[in-house]
C-alpha cells in the first residue's frame, strides 16, 4: 500500500516536470541552434546565469527590495481594511447596507484605471503604488472576510453572548477567528494579486523596482534583461505563496480541514 | 420605501451617486491639482463618446477583448475538465500553472511585441492568457467534484469516455466554469487596459494616455468613469448569461474580483 502511493507521489512528480520541460527544451534547441536571433529570444542558459549573477548585484537587489516594500505595504494594508471592513459588514447593519453596494460597483472596476489618477493626487513615489496595491488586493480580502463571516454558525455567537460576552466583543473574539479560513484564502488571492499589481505600476510608470528593470531593458533591446525581471517575480510569487501556506497552517492548527 | 430601496440595480446606483458626491465633497475640501470635481469630468463625457476616433479606439479594444477572451475560453475550458477527470494530467499541468499564476500576464507585452510586432495579435495574445488561468483554474475545480456515481451509471449504460466528458462531466460543471469566465471576463477588460497601457497605439489605454500626458486630466477621469461603466456593463451581461444558461444551478452569490 504505503509502496503503491510511493509510486504515485513520485509518477505526478515526474508528471510535472514534463510541461515544464516541453517548454524549455524547444527555447533552449530554438536558441542554442540559432534557429531565432538572440536579441530576439536568448538562450535559457543565459537568462538563468543572469539571474544568479545579477543577486549578488547591490542595485538589483534595491530593485527587490523597493518592489517588496511597496508589495508589503499594500498588502499589509488592504489586510487590515479588508479584514476590518467585512467584519463590521457583517455585524452592524448600516454598514453593511453601505458596503454592500458600494462593493457591488467597485469590484469589478479595473483598478489599473485608477492608477493614472492615483499618480496625478498622490504623486510619483511609493504612495501611489501603494495605494494601487490596495485598491486591487482589498476586494478580495473584503469578500473572503465577509462570506466567512456571514457563515459563522450562530450557536458560537449565541454559546458567547450566553456566557457574558458583548456583542462588540463576540465580533472580534468569535466572528472572526471562525472566519480565520476564509480570511486566509482571500488573503492568499491577495497577495498574488499584489504581488501582480506592484509590478505592472511599476512597469507603467516607475523609477525603480523591478517592473521598470524590464521597461528598461525593453527600451534598449537587451532581451536577456527583460527576462530577468520577470522570472524574478515568479518566483518571488512562488515563495510568498509558500510562506503564507506554512503560515496559515500554523494559524489554522485546531480547525478540520475542509479545503 | 423599503421595498424601492430593494429594487435590483438601485443600491448599486445609489452607491455610483455617492462615490460622486463623495469625490465632490474632497475636492472642494482639499482643492488638489490633479483632481478636478466630478462635474467637470462627467462634462467631457459627451465630447469622447461622440467622436469617431475615440469610439473607433473603444471599438477595437472591445474586439481585441471579445476574440481573446474567446479563443481562451475554448483553449482552457477542455485543458481544465480533462485535468479534473485525471489525475496524471492535473499533476502534469499543475506545477506549470503555478509558475504562470504569479506573472502579470501584461508584463509579458514587451517581450511579445519583439516577437509579434505591436499590432493586434499581441494584445490578444495576452488577453489569452490572461483570461486563460482563471478557466482552467474553475474547470478544474469542478470537473473534480462531478459525483462519481453518475459517471459510473453512465459507463454502465455504454457511455464512451468522450460521451460522458461532454454528456455529464461539462453541464454538471458549467455553473463552476461561469464563475470562472465571469472572474476572466474581468480580467480581459484589465488585461486590455493595461497591455494598451504599455504598448500604446490604439485603443482605450492610448486615449486615456495622451489625455495624461498633455494633462487634460478632466479627460483622464472621464476615461476612468468609461473604463469602469464598461466593466460595470460586461460584468452586469455575463451574469445575466450565466443566469440564462445554469438557471437550475444555486447562485453562488459572488462578486467578481479582477486582478491583472
């Protein structure tokens, strides 16, 4: 039995190799057999040696680090709205009628859009990246946090209001640690979402980060620069993406696992 | 009074009203460059939609939106049923997928347009893939969850695999497949805003662009208030479609959420 599922672990593992491979192999022969001009897709081999060289490269890394900060900052923030928001949603009537429209509208709303204003009152610098960042990652933090919410079981709310808890208190005591799970999947999206967002701004218009690395590279045809970035970011997406899978493991502890 | 208050589409427009108000009320407060009041920007509104360029400009980013987000729903739509039914095929795909899923698809534009020029198929192109992930992602997902027990009554009565992917496998998960196109139909509008945002030529980014940079900012809110009514409207569409066709499933009650 326990062999059996050795096998099988170890069949999809090699499974996901294969697409993989389908694509880097026919790069690489499409390159290295000068089948395409370098300037116009570089070999794999040089994109990859790029990038371990370019992390020992104090202005890349300031690059990094500048596009993680306004990544966290956003984040960080639109948690903490979206959190709160669908929270008080659920538990005050009023806000609820006044979110629930409002959110109606603005959800699909491509907030790229807004990126032009955000630059003109907010300025060049970090804030309208952050606030970009926000507008995007909040929505689905907002939703997440207000169906979680929503479907609390309500003998939790009543077991505490039972024992003496306020009802301002039962919110944030029981509400929202029942809600944890969708929280934490909507905040999963959000960070993807983020992490998406902090790099087109920066693309679109930016001095630093790496979105504008590949602006950069782009406007003097150095096609092995423009990779980079973008690899870069994938897998800067990857590892959040498994932080937040080992962090949210560690704050789910105690809760069945549905999905 | 209560009962108007309920009346389908009325709180979403009370909502539109109060955003107008509320960005009214700051920029009298606050009197920022850059931020002119709503008014002025709502002015300019007839101006754009009655000029034939920039209604040719909408006009072909709505096709460029319309023929990607097609050719990706009929691309991701078998990719995404055919790894929920196999299990071999959704290992092989899966660490592929995420690689992808944390790449702005826009960012892509700049080495596409090396390869295909700046014209139409590279913006479709990334349209494409744009809308591809969350398809794929939705088709997945509920072609996993198809009980079995109809699969297998099916098999028992002489249904070929082919038969019973499209006899049972695609209507039972169509109402999880609509969830999915309506979040990419979403993302096509955005992955067009910004793929036109980078490569400008034609297109609703480009008005919105040249309005930016000669600073007629009353024309870059109005393209803002364009740009959202047109996702508004698509999103507003889909669903009735998606009623239309899955009436029998429940409603899943969500708000599409778009990202790049």
């Amino acid at each position: 039995m326990n062999a059996i599922a050795l096998r099988r672990t170890v069949t999809e593992a090699l499974a996901g190799v294969v697409p993989v491979l389908c694509i880097l192999v026919p790069w690489y022969i499409l390159s290295a057999g000068h089948f395409v001009p370098p300037a116009l897709l570089p070999s794999p081999v040089d994109v990859f040696v790029r990038f371990v060289r370019l992390l020992g490269d104090p202005a890349f890394l300031h690059n990094v680090g500048v596009t993680l900060f306004r990544l966290f900052a956003g984040f960080g923030i639109a948690v903490v709205l979206g959190v709160a928001i669908g929270i008080l949603a659920v538990g005050n009537r009023v806000v609820g009628a006044v979110v629930k429209p409002l959110v109606r509208v603005l959800a699909p709303l491509p907030k790229i859009a807004l990126y032009p204003a955000l630059v003109l009152t907010l300025g060049f610098d970090h804030s309208s990246k952050v606030a970009l960042v926000v507008a995007d990652a909040l929505f689905p933090i907002l939703l997440a946090t207000y169906q979680g919410a929503a479907s609390v079981d309500p003998k939790l709310v009543w077991s505490a209001r039972a024992a003496g808890t306020s009802p301002t208190r039962c919110l944030f005591t029981v509400v929202l640690m029942a809600a944890l799970p969708s929280i934490l999947t909507g905040a999963r999206i959000g960070l993807v979402i983020s992490c998406i967002v902090v790099f087109l701004a920066e693309m679109i218009m930016s001095t630093d980060g790496l979105g504008q690395m590949l602006v950069k590279a782009g406007r003097t045809f150095q096609t092995v620069d423009m990779f980079v970035p973008i690899i870069a970011i994938s897998v800067l997406g990857l590892a959040l993406n498994g932080l937040f899978n080992l962090l949210s493991a560690r704050l789910l502890i105690g809760f069945s696992t549905r999905s | 009074m209560s009962r108007a208050l309920w009346l389908p589409g009325l709180p979403p427009l009370l909502a539109c009203i109060g955003l107008l108000v509320v960005w009214d009320v700051f920029t009298r407060a606050f009197a920022i460059e850059g931020l002119p009041p709503p008014l002025e920007a709502l002015r300019q509104l007839p101006g754009i939609l009655t000029d034939p360029e920039a209604l040719l400009n909408i006009a072909a980013s709505l096709k460029r939106m319309a023929i990607g987000f097609v050719l990706a729903v009929a691309f991701a739509m078998p990719i995404g049923l055919w790894m929920g039914r196999s299990r071999l095929i959704a290992a092989a795909f899966n660490p592929l997928f995420m690689v992808i899923y944390p790449v702005p698809k826009a960012a892509l534009m700049p080495i596409i347009m090396l390869w295909l020029g700046v014209g139409e198929a590279s913006k479709i192109l990334v349209i494409f893939l744009g809308v591809s992930l969350p398809v794929v992602y939705h088709s997945f997902q509920g072609a996993r969850t198809v009980e079995e027990k109809m699969l297998w009554s099916a098999a028992a009565m002489g249904v070929g695999p082919a038969g019973r992917m499209l006899r049972i496998v695609l209507p039972a998960t169509l109402p999880e497949i609509m969830v999915g196109c309506r979040t990419g139909l979403v993302l096509a509008l955005i992955t067009m805003v910004t793929s036109e945002m980078i490569a400008r030529q034609t297109g609703i980014g480009n008005i919105f662009f040249t309005a930016l940079d000669m600073a007629q900012y009353n024309d870059v809110y109005a393209m803002i208030i364009i740009i959202g009514v047109l996702g508004f409207v698509c999103d507003f569409a889909f669903e009735a479609v998606r009623r239309w066709l899955v009436s029998w499933a429940d409603s899943p009650h969500t708000i599409a959420v778009g990202s790049a």
